[in-house]
C-alpha cells in the first residue's frame, strides 16, 4: 500500500530521495509549452533513472512512489500549460493504481477529470489537446471525463469504477471540486462497506476462477493471479472503506494482524513489486505475466545462478510460488476475519457447539477450543483436518485457529512424525472414505503437509522449466491425487469407465493415493526420481504399518510410475513382443491396476491440455493387451499366426455383412504381408477393404478421413502408387492443415502401392477432425499436394510458437536393430517445430530409405519420434547408412 493516504496532496516529504535533475528540465519545459519532442525526452528520462536505480538495487519503494511523483509534477505543469489550472470548473484528479501513488514504468496512468457541469465547447477541446499531448509523448493514459453527478451514477452501477474512483488523489484545479467529489463517493452515499465487500469478495473469487484456482502456471500473473498483487490490493480497499483506514498496517491495530503477519505481507508486496517492474523493463511494456521469454533474464536479473540440479530459474520461480503461498494463505486469513467483522450475523458466533475435547464449531468454521489446544496435544495439528474429513458441513478452520496452527508447526519435528498417533491420524486421513484432496491442500497451505513429509517440503513450489509440466511439483502432485480419488466417484465415472470399474474393484485404494502423494517427491534432488521416490515411499510405508506387500506395491508404483505411459506413447504396442515386455516389468493383475489408474491420473495432472482421446485410447489399448499376456502367462510366447487369423477372420465377416465376397477380400489381402494385419484392427482392415475392392487403377490416390475412431483419433488414410518423397508430402501437408500426426503405419503392397495410414489431432486443443467440410477440406488439399509433378518441396508457413523460441533442445538420435535384424528403429529426440516430420521425410527419401511406421510423442517443447526403417530394396540399415543418415538429420533439423 502507498505510505501517502489517498485523496492528498504530495508534499516534499513524500518524496524520495532519488529524482533527477527536475529544475533545471523544468525551466527548460516551462520555456518551452506544448515541445513534443523535449517532453518525450524528459519521460524517457525519468523511465531511464527508474531502470537504473533498479540496477543499483534501490528500495522498490522509492521507485514506484516516486515514479508516480515525477509524472504529478509533468501533467501539472502540462494541465498549466494547456490553460486548464485556473479553471475553477475543473479538477485534475489520479485514480487507481496511480491514485495510491504507486506507478510501475509501463502501466497505465489512471486521470478522472471532474467538471461541474457549466464547461463549455472550448474547454473540451483544451481537455482533449491536453490528452493527446500526453499520448503524444509516450505517457500511456487512461482517462474519463465526468461530473460528480456522474461519477456517482457509474460508480453506482459498477464496483470496478468505484473501487478505481475511492482510491483517488488530488493533482491540480478546484481543491472544493475535489473535496465534493470525495464526498459524493463517500460510503455514506454508495457503496456502504458491507456491500462494498461482498462485491470486492464476489470480484475475487470470479478472478481466481478464470486462473483455474492456482496461481501456479507455466506463465503466472503476478497482478491478477491467485496470491498476486491484486488481492493484497483487495485488503487495503476493503480495510479503506470499511475502517477508513488508510494505510494496511493500521490492520495490526485493529487486531486483524500480527507484526509478523504485516512484515511477511509486505515483503511479498516488495518481491511482487520488484518481480512487476522488472517484468516492465525487460519487456519494454507493460507485461504482467511471467512469461517464458523472460524467466530466465529474469532469473539473472535477481542474481540467481545454476546450481547442483537446481536450474537459477527455476530456483527463481520457486522463491516466486513460495511468495505467492504465503500471500494466498494471509488473504483467506484476513478475509475470514473480514467476513466475521463485515458479513456475518454477530449471534452465529456467540454460541459455539463444541464437536470434540479439543475442537468447536463456530459460525460454521472449526475452531480450537483454546488457545493452548495445539501446545498441549501437539497430534491435533493433524486431528483438525480428520474432522473436517468427518464433518463435510463444516466450512473450513477459523481464522484464529489458522494463526494457531501456524505459530505451532514447529511443533511438527521428527519426535511427532515418530509419534504412532501421528502416524495413525495421517493414514486415517488418507483412507478416509471422502475430504482427502480437500484436506492434504489445506495441509499443504498452512504449512503441515510440508513440516510431515520434509520431502514434500522441499518440492513446494518448484518448477520444472519446461512446456510439458503446468505446474508446480507439489500442485501437480496434488492435482494426480484429486484425479485417482475422481476416479473412485460415481458421478464421473461417464469420464473414465474402465477406470472407474477397475478402482471399485481395488482393496486398499490408500496404496493408489501413498502411490499418487510420492511419485513425484524426489524431483530436484539429481538423479532418477523415479528411484529416490521409491525409497522414501518404502521407507513411510514401513513406518506407518503397511504390510510389506503393500509397502513394496507403493514403491513399485512410484518407481515405474512413467513405464506405463512411455511404453505406450513411445513404443509400438501393437508388437506383441514391445506388449509381452511391458507385461513381464507389470507381473501381476494388481500392479496393472494401479499403474493405469496413476498413469490416467498422472497425465490428466501434468497440463490441462495433454489428455486426450487418443492417449486414453493408447492406455485402455495397451492395459487389455496386457491383461491378456498376464491371464495367458508371461512364458508363453505370443501367438502371431492365431492374431493374425483373428484379424483376418473379423474383417471376412465385416466384409461380407457389407456385400463382399471371400474371394475378392483374399486377393486384395494376398498383396500385403502379414504385418498389415498385426499393425491394423479388424474394424481398419474392413474399413481399407470396402473402399480397395471397388477401386479402378485410373483412381488413384484413394484418400479416406474418418473422423472419429476407437483409437481416439482421426484416421487418414492414402492408397497411391509409391514413391520416395510420398511420407514427406503427406506430413507436409497435414502440417499445413493444422494436425498434429500422432501414429502413422505404412505399408507397401506385392505391386508397388503403399496404404499410408495417419492418426491425427486438430493442433494445440488435442481433438478429433470434425465431419463434413473439415474432412473435405483435408482430402481434397492432400489431393491437390500428392497431384504435383514438380519436385518442390511443400512449404510449410506456420510460425514456430511464441514458447518454443526460449528453449534449446539438444538434437539426438539412436538406431537400433528391429524386426529380428530385418528393420532398423530410429529414435529422434529434438525441438519440436512446425514442418519437423516433413523435413525428416525428406531427408529419408534422399536416403533412399524408407518408413514403415513412425510414432510421434510430443513432451512440451520436445518432440521424442519413433521409425521403424528399411532401405528401399528391403533390410536393415548399415551402420554407414545410419551414421550418413544421422549427419544429414543433424544438419538439417
């Protein structure tokens, strides 16, 4: 909050000691009315002093208050000069942000010019001559023109335009004007506190929803967001029009907060402050959101360097979400005592209904009986949020026994987590029936959840920089518990049905959340995660009485907790072989269980935009076919010929209920080798047969688009003649489109044609090709591309993401033998760019090598390729082949 009280005038006490060189430039202006361009000068002046000071490490105070200073005196003197300061039918008035005195370098300049209502044609226009003049010389303003009639009116209608309008300063004209101005807005007249707050809290809650509850992005706001700095300006509005107070520490007199609590609410106003000015100057404009392009300048910028497996940035975003927490926790503190002082009904809190020996409930929060609760039986800290577990009416913990629970956390040591009730209360805690996400949040905010688990604690609020993972590590982690225990809920069991059948089925689902808690919690320490999450999730389960079975199933899950989804991501899961493998790593029925549902969970809690019907189709794919290798045995071999029988004999019978005779299916079949039918379902071979059968040799390329399929994707699929450059074509021109290819298989029939099959994804949202024009739309453009003769090759113009500009990948590439020596795999690691799989096609053809099936995983800002390779005359690469291969890719991508 500005240490100047709103509606004053600024004297030269306020002002800080840092300014530049102001008489002598403003005998210059003064000599010189309405010279855009020694104005101009002077603002970039005064921008230039602030980055310096910056530089020079000066309190963020003096630079945002006397920011705002600088700019009072320059619209001062230009009000003067454009003959508007001793007009007494007018008032030049600072609302706002720049109405607290408080200005970053690039945000707006909040005006309201008040009239009394008799100005006239020509004032107007010098009103107007003064705005543009401001424009003009790089002064970003936001103004409005109003009488106090007026500003009364809209400010009724509009909470935003009152709170802007309340917090309002004095800068030049009629001092009377002003004063009535002030007192028509008075709480008196609008806005009376209560409703003033019920709408500022409403306001609130309707931001944090658009920011998805969490101010723990990839990209975080550290205006807007949850924790920012917009909800410490929510306490000052609120403590201004309710106390009349005028500065936030008057909030410790009241009795709203401790000295404490004030000093760790304006350190985090201090960082925020210094996080938003540096986000103005590095940006060059007024930037609010963290954004990749600058975290790690400003990382430097706050002297933060790489360290052990601890990058400086994210190191940096650490101290920023930490910031952001404990500021979150302050606002629901402030605000539940808020609510007591401002919305609630004196007599709900005078009678307290106590619920337990140590516990009560007033005003429907729990509260502590007494002071000394957590002192005398320090296993509380935990039994509070066991009975909020058992009571859901509840509401939440009072904001009195929050403050308790935070001044006794220390109290949480290695003693207490020794303690066997301690031990007994968590795991109730995590078996109870409902209230487990709830709660282990709430842990979590107040600081327990971190003081329990210290490897959870040191996750708490670390990043990883990257596009793959949204969130902080112990958001995410939180996030995958909620998705496991959602998966246990009637209500959404329509999103996730063989889940949900699988997890009503489970004994001891406790063992699914101990799995989700962990799997995540050795992040940042170096080396596999993986591993050392293992360890400390064996270690807890021995110590909270799991039997050892069930302990070594949890340190299973959080050790294998990627195998399910790499395997079927980055691997060809229609190979029995790549199944029977994964099956051996499983074991048993119980581990396939909980490893889907953690893997589902997983994914669904890394970013919100990474499921998608085609990763749930991979899942559900590779668990039955594991399932199945589990109930067979895991020494039986698989079984190709009786696979390929069953394909074969599934499609006969979809053919012939479709018109198809036997014979004419066998002879198109008779073309293709068995691998078509170990790489297609029944359903697909049907699907090509039904279109081949027909087809005339002049009809060539056959281009089908099925929009929506089992697989959870869109199918397209060409029948042309082959050649070197086809594959490069195609995914040139499904880039173009807009897809994002996830699987492609290619198949060359006895005669020298090739059955291309693409899976694809509309970009960025992850979703299936709608039917009718867009399904037009992409045969006849794939028509248009495979119908050029000439030997261009197709460009590809869309842009490489704003993100994807800021990381550096380095390029990899590994071979390995496959298909028993007869086909070579080649994994490709790099930066994922539009037109990449184009450019590897071309390269390909070049090489005279072509493609029989690619898998494409994209990780964030990574893409992790599969191919499965031949020469074109047949056989595996040579180890020339591979090496000249790999030096063309490298130079090329």
């Amino acid at each position: 909050m500005s240490t100047l009280p709103a509606g004053g005038t600024p004297n030269e006490a306020d002002t800080p000691a840092f300014s530049p060189d102001w008489g002598e430039d403003y005998q210059r202006l003064s000599r010189n009315p309405g010279n855009i361009g020694l104005f101009r000068d002077r603002r970039r002046a005064i921008l230039e002093q602030q980055y310096q000071g910056f530089r020079d490490g000066m309190p963020i105070e003096d630079l945002i208050l006397g920011h705002a200073r600088r700019i009072d005196e320059m619209l001062k003197l230009i009000w003067a000069q454009q003959g508007l300061a001793d007009d007494d039918r007018l008032c030049l008035v600072a609302v706002g942000g720049y109405g607290r005195g408080e200005l970053h370098p690039a945000s707006d300049i909040d005006l309201q010019i008040v009239i009394d209502g008799t100005t006239d044609r020509a004032v107007f226009d010098r009103i107007s001559a003064f705005v543009t003049f401001l424009w003009d010389i790089g002064i970003e303003v936001g103004h409005s023109v109003r009488t106090i009639e007026d500003c009364t009116r809209e400010a009724r209608d509009d909470i935003t335009v009152a709170t802007n309008l309340i917090e309002s300063r004095y800068l030049s004209g009629n001092l009377g004007l002003f004063n009535d101005f002030r007192a028509a807005i008075d709480s008196d007249r609008i806005w009376d506190s209560r409703s003033f707050y019920a709408a500022k809290l409403a306001e609130q809650q309707a931001r944090h929803r658009r920011f998805g509850e969490t101010g723990y992005r990839l990209e975080p706001n550290v205006k807007e967001g949850p924790g920012g700095l917009r909800d410490i300006q929510m306490i000052g509005w609120v403590t201004k029009r309710h106390y009349g107070a005028e500065r936030i520490e008057e909030l410790v007199s009241l009795g709203f907060l401790r000295e404490g609590e004030l000093h760790e609410m304006l350190e985090g106003q201090s960082f925020l402050w210094r996080v938003r000015f540096a986000l103005h100057m590095l940006a060059g404009r007024r930037e609010d959101r963290l954004l990749f392009d600058l975290q790690r300048q400003l990382a430097n910028t706050f002297g933060f360097v790489d360290q052990n497996h601890n990058r400086a940035v994210e190191q940096f975003m650490q101290r920023y979400f930490r910031t952001i927490s404990d500021l979150e926790r302050l606002n629901e503190l402030l605000l539940q005592h808020f609510n007591e002082a401002i919305l609630d009904d004196p007599r709900d809190l005078q009678d307290p209904v106590r619920i337990h020996q140590r516990f009560q409930v007033r005003g429907g929060y729990l509260e502590a009986a007494h002071d000394q609760v957590f002192m005398i039986y320090p296993p509380a800290l935990l039994e509070v949020f066991r009975l909020l577990q058992e009571h859901p009416e509840i509401q939440g913990i009072r904001a009195s026994t929050i403050r308790l629970m935070r001044a006794h956390r220390h109290l949480i040591d290695g003693h207490f987590r020794r303690n066997p009730v301690c031990r007994a209360l968590f795991m109730d805690i995590l078996r109870a029936p409902r209230g487990i996400t709830s709660q282990l949040r709430r842990m979590n905010r107040y600081g327990v959840l971190g003081n329990y688990l210290p490897a959870f604690g040191r996750i708490i609020g670390r990043m990883q920089y990257d596009l793959f993972h949204a969130y902080t590590v112990d958001e995410h982690t939180l996030n995958v518990v909620r998705n496991a225990r959602r998966l246990a809920l009637p209500e959404f069991a329509h999103e996730q049905p063989l889940a949900y059948r699988i997890y009503t089925e489970l004994e001891r689902p406790e063992r699914l959340v101990l799995g989700a808690l962990f799997h995540d919690i050795a992040k940042g320490r170096g080396g596999d995660h993986s591993e050392l999450g293992a360890h400390d999730a064996l270690h807890f389960c021995q110590q909270h009485g799991l039997s050892d079975e069930d302990a070594g199933l949890v340190a299973w899950l959080v050790r294998s907790h990627l195998l399910m989804s790499l395997t079927a991501q980055r691997k060809d899961i229609s190979d029995p072989d790549v199944v029977l493998a994964f099956a051996r790593e499983v074991r048993t029925r119980d581990r396939l269980d909980f490893l889907y549902l953690l893997t589902i969970a997983d994914i669904r809690g890394t970013n919100p935009e990474l499921w998608n019907s085609w990763k749930d189709s991979l899942l559900q794919t590779l668990y039955h076919a594991t399932r199945n290798v589990l109930e067979r045995g895991l020494d039986a071999a698989p079984n190709m010929d009786a696979q390929i029988r069953e394909t074969r004999g599934e499609a006969l019978q979809l053919l012939e209920d479709r018109g198809f005779g036997t014979g004419e299916a066998e002879a198109l079949w008779d073309e293709l080798d068995d691998e078509y039918f170990l790489r297609h379902s029944a359903d697909e071979v049907a699907w090509h047969g039904q279109a081949l059968l027909p087809l005339q040799a002049d009809e060539l390329p056959l281009i089908l688009v099925r929009p929506k399929t089992s697989r959870g994707s869109t199918e397209i699929f060409v029948y042309a003649e082959d050649h070197p450059y086809l594959f490069a074509r195609i995914t040139s021109a499904l880039t173009q489109l807009g897809l994002d290819i996830v699987d492609a298989r290619i198949i060359t029939t006895a005669g020298g044609r090739t059955l291309d099959t693409f899976l694809v994804l509309e970009s960025g949202g992850g979703q299936t090709v709608d039917a009718g024009y867009r399904s037009d739309e992409i045969r006849q453009y794939l028509a248009n591309e495979l119908a050029r003769t000439d030997g261009e090759k197709t460009p590809v113009s869309r842009q490489l993401p704003r993100r994807l500009k800021h990381f550096d990948v380095d390029t990899r590439i590994e071979f390995e033998p496959a298909s028993g020596g007869q086909a070579t795999r080649m994994r490709l690691r790099a930066l994922d760019r539009p037109g990449l799989l184009s450019t590897i096609g071309h390269v390909l053809a070049e090489h005279a090598i072509d493609v029989r099936t690619a898998r494409i995983a994209t990780a964030g800002e990574q893409v992790e390729d599969s191919f499965l390779l031949e020469c074109n005359d047949g056989g595996a690469l040579s180890e020339d082949q591979q090496e000249s291969l790999r030096a063309a890719l490298l130079e090329r991508i």
